[in-house]
C-alpha cells in the first residue's frame, strides 16, 4: 500500500465530519475520503434543526440531548460561525384534540428534564404574530436549536484538520482489503490503497454499497425529502416552527408522500420550508405536486408567505432504519469495520454524539450506556464485544 491513515472515514457529510473531528481530537490519525465534495449529498439537501420534541422513546431522546449539549460546546469550540441558534422550536396545534396531543407530549418531555410550554392562542401570537389567526396553541421546546448544515460540516472538517485530519474529495472507495485474520487492513480509491486499522461507515443513504464491499447488507434505506426556499421574508418568525403532526409523519414507515409543515428562518432572512417523506430509491428529481402541497401548508399556518416567492427547492435523501435510530458501532466478524448511519432526519442533531461514540469505541474499546440501543447487531449486523 502506498499511503497509510490510523482510520479511514468513508463520507465527508455532517456525520463523517463528526466523526474526523472526535477521532481526531483524539490524537488519532484520520483520513476522510469523499466519493464528491464535502456535504454534498444529504447534508447539503435538508434543514438544520436540532430536535428533541420528536423523539418517541426514551433511547432517541437520552442521544439526542446528549447530542445538542455537544452542539452548544461546538458552536464556541470549532472557531468558525455555522450559524448555530438556539431560539427554541414551536410546535403548532390547529384543533382542540391536537392541543391535548401536545399538552400530553409536553408533559413527557417535562418528565424526562426537557423545557417544554404549553401556550394558548393568544400565547403564541404574542410569539409569533404572523401566524395563522386561528390556530389553538402550541408548545414551545426552549432548548432545541439550528444550524446551517452545510457549515457545520465545513466547521468540522476544518477544526478535524487542524488537529491533524487529512480529507480526499474525489475519493470512491472501490474495496476494503482484510488481513488473513478478518481485520479491516485499509481501503482501495481509483487513486491507490490507504492502509488503515480501521474503517468507519459513514456514507449516509450510500451506506450499503460500502457495507456491501464486507459482504453485509444493511438495514438503510433512502427516504427522500423536499425542501423550499422562499424570498427573503426577514423577521417574519422568530422560531422554527413545526405543525403537530410532524413528529407522527417522522415515525411512520408508510409508503406514500408524508407532509408537515416545518419553517426555518435562516441568517438570510429566507425561510427554509418542508418536509415531505416518501421512499422514491435513489431519486433525488423535485415534485411538482409535492412542493405545491409544502406550499399550501406553509401559507395555511403563515398566511403572509402568499405574497412570497419560491426561490428554488431541492429534494434529498436521509438514510432511513426501520426503529428510527442509527447504527453505530462495530461490526462482529468484520474486525476494525464500524458503522455511523441510518440516522433518518436526525442526522444533523445527532452528528456529535455519533462522531463522539465512534471515537470512544475506537480509541477505548468501549462506548457509554446510552450507545447500547444504536448497535448494529440489534439488526443482526452483529456488533463486535465491548
């Protein structure tokens, strides 16, 4: 082999970033290779809320509050602007039955430490005044966040190198080599071999052509989204704002078109609008149909977006898995191999915690109590003892 990396990191996405940079931080020699350019497949297609009122259990929601507090640490510590926010997130009811649905999800959230108000209709017109005049409540999460996605992972990658961190774009690994004992011995690019103690999975809704190379199939598939841009409508919301049948729209695994309105300011002053949901493959085309039906959504909880104009809209693709948390960790029988995937539309909450993890299992051999539920063989990818 011709070139040589303590671990290889196989995407240049938000979670691959996480990953260079804990590795990293670690003192651990990190090679990322990217088949593209960085974020440029799912983390550059998508919104960057960092949620917790969406977490039906309580494996999803002890990761993800992990998750945000490490997002609060990075906005200091990567020494980069990524326009991190936390402002706290809306979520709307439009009927008395939806209210109590929210009321009574509050009250669970309240339970497990996490700031959740409930408010009436006047309560969230004084929050949000452009909103709908008709609307019930709602409930205000304080501690949920955003990011631009994009920077975030330039912010990643860009601190990962500093410590040490060398990043391939233009790199398709084409095989994993193994040593005659089963372990990862380094990987394959067009351009030559990288030897490499370990391997690191992170290529999102691509995930299983890389498993594919250590003859494993995954779990994940693409789930692909939409996403509108309007004209810069400045100060129109003050908070993220998600309809309360969001969360259920997360969850389901049904087939046909998921819509719920999700609007995200951004440090523009344009308003990022979803989400859809439909299992279409590997097709990342725009729908017609499907961005008008995001259209109406947002114009019936803000009437005022009507005099607004659609920019652009684009469509992206989260890799799904079947319980809704991602696969993190090692892979029994594919010694050194790890996985960082399936992490649906929680991606970009849950890079610093998957990045984190990752690093602890490699550098540690272990990884905390909360990893446990994101093992791989819970799919029977069997995961390595630790």
């Amino acid at each position: 082999m011709n070139d040589r990396a303590d671990v290889v990191v196989i995407g240049g996405g938000i979670v691959g970033a996480a990953c260079a940079y804990y590795l990293s931080a670690a003192g651990v020699a990190v090679r990322v290779l990217e088949r593209d350019f960085p974020a440029s497949g799912t983390s550059r297609a998508c919104d960057g809320l960092i949620l917790l009122s969406d977490k039906s259990s309580a494996a999803e929601l002890a990761v993800a509050r992990a998750s945000a507090d490490l997002w609060g640490k990075l906005a200091s510590a990567l020494g980069m602007d990524f326009e991190y926010a936390r402002r706290g997130t809306l979520v709307l009811a439009e009927t008395d039955a939806g209210l109590t649905a929210a009321r009574a999800t509050a009250a669970t959230m309240q339970a497990a430490g996490v700031r959740a108000e409930v408010v009436d209709n006047a309560g969230l017109r004084a929050l949000e005044p452009a909103l709908a005049p008709d609307l019930v409540g709602g409930v205000l999460y304080g501690d949920e966040a955003q990011v631009d996605a994009r920077l975030a992972t330039v912010a990643l990658l860009a601190a990962a190198k500093r410590q040490g961190a060398q990043l391939q774009s233009n790199a398709e690994v084409t095989a994993i080599r193994r040593g005659a004992d089963g372990r990862v011995a380094g990987v394959v690019t067009h351009t030559g071999e990288i030897a490499a103690g370990a391997v690191v999975c992170a290529a999102g809704v691509w995930s299983n052509q890389v498993a594919g190379l250590v003859g494993l199939e995954l779990p994940v598939r693409p789930r692909k989204g939409h996403i509108l841009v309007t004209s810069r409508v400045p100060g129109l919301i003050g908070h993220p704002l998600l309809e309360g049948s969001y969360a259920a729209s997360v969850h389901t695994a049904a087939e046909g078109v998921q819509v719920a309105l999700v609007a995200e300011m951004t440090a523009g002053g344009t308003l990022l609008l979803g989400s859809s949901r439909e299992f279409a493959g590997f097709d990342r085309s725009v729908s017609l149909p499907i961005m008008q039906a995001i259209a109406v959504r947002a114009v019936r909880f803000l009437p005022g977006l009507a005099r607004a104009s659609i920019m652009r809209s684009y469509a992206g693709l989260r890799p799904w898995s079947p319980d809704h948390l991602p696969l993190v960790g090692p892979v029994d029988g594919v010694s050194g191999f790890y996985l960082a995937t399936g992490h649906e539309g929680a991606g970009i909450g849950l890079a610093p915690i998957t990045g984190r993890i990752i690093a602890d299992w490699i550098v540690s051999g272990r990884a905390p109590a909360l990893a446990h539920r994101l093992r791989p063989g819970r799919f029977g990818v069997q995961t390595a003892t630790g």
